[in-house]
C-alpha cells in the first residue's frame, strides 16, 4: 500500500485495511543499520531550562535524506522502503555543559572529514562551518540500546572512514572529499 493509501475517509474504512503486504514494527526507533545520508537540514534551537537559575540549552536538528542503507539484522526486510526518506537526530547542548558539547560536536565533525573550526552557524543569518555540512553525505550507524532507566533508545554513531572500510563500504559511496578543520582536503591514502 502506497501512503496515500493510508487516509481512511471513516473507520469502517481502517477496520477494512488488509494488512498482508505491510511488515510488523516492534519499535519505533529508526531501525537498525548503516545509513547514507544526504544532509539537507542542520539549524540550532533553543530549550529554557525547567529552573530558571539554569543556562540555556540549545537542540541541533539534524536531518538527512536516505540515499542508502544496509541492516544491522534482517529483521523487517532489506530496508529499501527507506529510500528517499528523510531521518533526523538531535543534537543537545547542555546549558552547563556546553563547551564540552560543542567540543564533542566539533569531533562528530571531525570524524567524518567536514571543517570544523572556526564560526560555527547553525542559524538562520549567521552561517560557519555546521552550515557547510548542508547537502553533503555522511555515513551514520544506527544502534539500538537500553538505557540505564530501561527505555529502548537508538544511537547515531557518524562513521570515520575507517568504520566505513570495517562496513565494507567505500569512502566514494560520500561523493565529497575528506577535509581537515579548516576546510583543506586531506589524503586518505596518507
């Protein structure tokens, strides 16, 4: 069934759905896998804090379209019904933490070759390296855990070229150079 499928004009409309051809979901999550993306959104937000003693926070929304995938199980199929979607991930930057969370934003870019230093944009009229990013591809591993208060979450791991070689997938699958923090195209052969 196409999406446009799924508008029931009355609920003995629903209640008619034949269900054959769609595959069982046991989560919500993104599911499990190696995803390529093509980043198309990338924009800070602010969260006030629920004390208003507290900084404030920031949110980076960070979304992508699906150019390709590969799973982690099999479960629920090959995944290439995800094609063409777009995936998102947040970002946060704790008020009372948040050199430590730009540091470490600093070194998810770093990892995946885009520059990294300097202005950081990420805001509608004020651009820097975040914006940079926009319409480039990343490679992200998705992983499911528990958390310690036995949620189930996901995890967006940004693959270095060396954990894409491990995923048996070639650097060129990005179409974009490896750069250092300052923007300069760096040789990975190297």
């Amino acid at each position: 069934m196409s999406e446009q499928e799924f508008n029931f004009s009355s609920l003995m409309d629903l209640a008619a759905t034949d269900t054959s051809d769609l595959s069982a979901q046991t989560s919500r999550l993104q599911r499990a896998g190696i995803y390529v993306l093509e980043l198309n959104k990338l924009q800070f937000t602010e969260q006030a804090p629920s004390d208003p003693a507290d900084p404030v926070s920031y949110l980076l929304g960070i979304s992508g379209q699906i150019l390709a995938f590969a799973p982690l199980n099999l479960e629920g199929g090959d995944g290439s019904d995800l094609i063409g979607r777009d995936m998102s991930e947040r970002y946060f930057l704790n008020g009372k933490q948040v050199k430590e969370a730009i540091q470490l934003l600093m070194g998810r870019f770093k990892t995946v070759g885009f520059k990294h230093k300097g202005q950081m944009g990420g805001v509608e009229g004020m651009s820097g390296w975040i914006d940079e990013a926009l319409g480039k591809r990343v490679a992200v591993r998705v992983r499911h855990y528990t958390s310690r208060d036995g949620q189930e979450r996901v995890g967006y791991d940004w693959l270095s070229p060396k954990q894409m070689e491990k995923a048996e997938m070639p650097w060129d699958t990005l179409a974009r150079p490896f750069l250092d923090e300052q923007g300069n195209e760096v040789d990975l052969a190297a």
